[in-house]
C-alpha cells in the first residue's frame, strides 16, 4: 500500500478505537491525515489526533485554510487509501446513496482511492435489512469491508456489528498478515440453510448447521484470503476478518452471490439451499386443513456462477446418502464445475450438526479422501487441496 492513509471517522462509541488505528499507522511509517464528522467530535477531540498524527484535522467542507478552498478535492487527490473507521450504519447509508452532505461524505465520492469500511452499530442496526442491503451494494461497488466482528456492545448487547480491534485493522489494510496459500486471493463462501416461507409461521428448510461452510470461511482466511461468507440463518458467531453477508431465503442467497462473484477468483457453495419454494407465500397463517402447497424451483446457484463467471473456480458440496462417489461425478458434470465436496450424511458422528465430517473430493479427472476429522481440521485440508488445484488450473488456463 502506498503512503498515504485519509482516516474518516464518523460519530459512535467505537471511535476511541480510531486513535490507536491512527497512531499505529504513523508508527508503521505512514502519513495519516483524519476527516472528522461533527458527531464523531461529540466523542474524541480533533487536537488528539491531530497530536498523534502531525496534521491538521479537516472536519468542514468550507474550510478557508484548504487548498483554494477546495479541501475535499484537494484530500480527495492525496489519499492513497481511505478508510473509513468507525463506520457507522448512517455511513454507510451515505455511501450507499452517494451523498454529499458533510466533508466526509463528499471525499468518499470525489476519492479515486480504494475505500475500506470497518463497521461499528449495534448487532439489530447491522442485520436490519436496510444495512445488509446497503453493504451488498458497498461490495459490489469494490468497497473492502474489514469485519465487524462479534462480541459485547456498548449498550449491552452481544452480537455481530462491533468494530474490530486497531491491530486487526490495521494488519488487514496494510496486508500484513504471514501470506498463505491463498494470499491475495478473493474467495466466496456460502454457508447453512436456507428458509422458504410458506406462510408467516412455517418455512421449509433443512438440518445443515453452517458448521462446515463457517469453517470453510476460516481456513480461507487463515490460508491468506480475501473473505466473504453469504451465509443463511444459523446460530453461529461470525468468524473473524470474513465478511458475513446474511439472507433467508435461495433467492436471496442467489441475489448475494451473483454480483460480487464476478470479482473472486474462488467460489465454495457450502450452503444447503432449498430445491425448491412454495410458489406463493400466504399472507395468513395457514389452517392445517389448508396446507397444500405449490413448489417452484429455486435458481441453481453453483451452476448459475460456472454458467455466468468461467473464470471463476467453482466447488459445490454434495449431501449424498450413499453411491457417494457416482453422485458427486454426475453433479460435477450436470453443473460444469471444477470440484465437487461431497460427504456421506445420515451416519452416525459426521455432517449435519455434528463437529466431525469427511469428505471425498471429487473432480473430472480423480477422487481424494479427507477423512474423518474435525470440521476445522477437514476444512483446512480442503482449502489446502483446493489452493493447490486452483493454481494448477490457473497455470494450465494462462
């Protein structure tokens, strides 16, 4: 990364977090000039970063000091990098609907810099739908999101939406972690069940825990990955550094995936979506005598993304019950994909809601067996098989 960092820092209790993100970039050699908005004042004062960081803090979009008055051109040119930490839901809104209503706003529209948005809310602002909507559109416009992460909030809560710690941070926007076989990669996760509604009681859905795609999204992570987890409802914490993009439905799920993918070099679709749908939701709950329900199929979203993104490299799972093998090949072949992941469910210690699973890797050409383990110890192995036939297949396709 190059040298200069423009710290935004919007208004919320995790702001304190804000001045240990500027000193450590200034300890690690950076120039780091700050934009403040006037709430992010209510709870940190612009004389202590202008102390740690040597610079004048900016906070006005008529400030007479900048550049022929233009200071959100003239700091929009010198950024390098723009981060924007914390970044609160208002932010993010902001940025999602390109206003301009305040110094910050506006640099983040006029920048050609990359942007890097570390979010801080309360855990029901960052699932609200509007949010989640917002952060889709903030990634598929290229914005990098670091966290949040999961854990006790400010107003008692515990939950995903805080903002993860300065060293994280940092450690991630300078790309300092120990490179992995996936270094530099962007890979795409998807993780659970999906639920379709039926009416708004009963929805039809499966067992799949989320446990093997979260592990999944670890070992991505660790492996050096760029991260992001589209993930349906489980009752898991979100791993640390990969963007958890939540939905319910295969719709949604299909919706999340489809935009951003184009710009990962690695798909997994762990998920286990519904086949199918009702065809109508009812607007009542339904009386037992009235359930009969018209199914549709939901959109094939591993097939969708080898269909659309050849330049993807593309492993879907298999849940088989036996003729585990001949199952994944067919699969292989039906959706033209790379890999196929598949696993033996219905035995007893392995697959849905257990700890442990094995999988058989399954391509056109052979099959390699991870055997029973923990689900984080088969998910490394994975990702490490996965590292090693991604890059043969890049080399044999350059």
């Amino acid at each position: 990364m190059s040298s200069n960092v423009l710290l935004g820092v919007t208004g919320g209790v995790a702001t304190y977090k804000s001045v240990e993100i500027a000193r450590l970039l200034k300890q690690k050699g950076y120039r780091v000039r700050v934009v403040m908005t006037e709430a992010a004042k209510a709870f940190v004062t612009p004389l202590l970063f202008q102390g740690i960081t040597g610079e004048r803090v900016s906070d006005s979009l008529f400030d007479p000091q900048a550049e022929a008055a233009m200071g959100h051109i003239e700091l929009a040119k010198w950024a390098d990098v723009l981060l924007l930490a914390p970044a609160t839901a208002n932010s993010i809104a902001k940025l999602t609907y390109g206003l301009g209503d305040d110094l910050l706003s506006t640099l983040c529209l006029a920048t050609s810099a990359p942007i890097f948005v570390a979010p801080a809310m309360n855990q029901a602002m960052w699932h609200a739908a509007a949010t989640q909507a917002n952060i889709a559109i903030c990634i598929k416009r290229g914005m990098t999101l670091l966290g949040p992460g999961e854990g006790e909030q400010a107003c008692g809560d515990i939950g995903l939406g805080r903002m993860l710690e300065p060293q994280d941070i940092v450690e991630q926007l300078l790309g300092e972690k120990q490179e992995g076989s996936l270094t530099g990669k962007c890979v795409m996760v998807t993780a659970g069940p999906t639920q379709e509604p039926m009416d708004p009681v009963r929805y039809i859905s499966n067992h799949s825990s989320g446990k093997m795609g979260y592990a999944i999204a670890r070992a991505a992570h660790a492996a050096g990955a760029r991260v992001t987890l589209i993930s349906g409802p489980v009752a898991l914490p979100a791993p640390e550094g990969v963007t958890v993009v939540p939905v319910i439905t295969a719709q949604e799920m299909y919706e999340a995936v489809m935009e951003p993918v184009r710009d990962c070099d690695i798909f997994i679709g762990a998920a286990a979506v519904a086949d199918f749908r009702p065809k109508k939701c009812a607007d009542k709950k339904l009386a037992k005598g009235d359930v009969v329900v018209d199914l549709v199929a939901n959109p094939d979203i591993v097939a969708s993304v080898a269909k659309q993104y050849p330049g993807v490299y593309v492993i879907g799972f298999a849940a088989e019950t036996h003729d585990v093998v001949n199952k994944a090949k067919e699969k292989l072949f039906a959706k033209g994909i790379d890999l196929i992941a598949a696993n033996e469910v219905g035995v007893a210690g392995r697959g849905f809601h257990s700890d442990n699973n094995a999988l058989i890797i399954v391509s056109s050409q052979d099959c390699e067996l991870i055997e029973l383990d923990t689900k984080d110890s088969v998910a490394q192995q994975l990702i490490e098989n996965i590292s090693k036939r991604y890059k043969n297949h890049a080399k044999a396709t350059s």
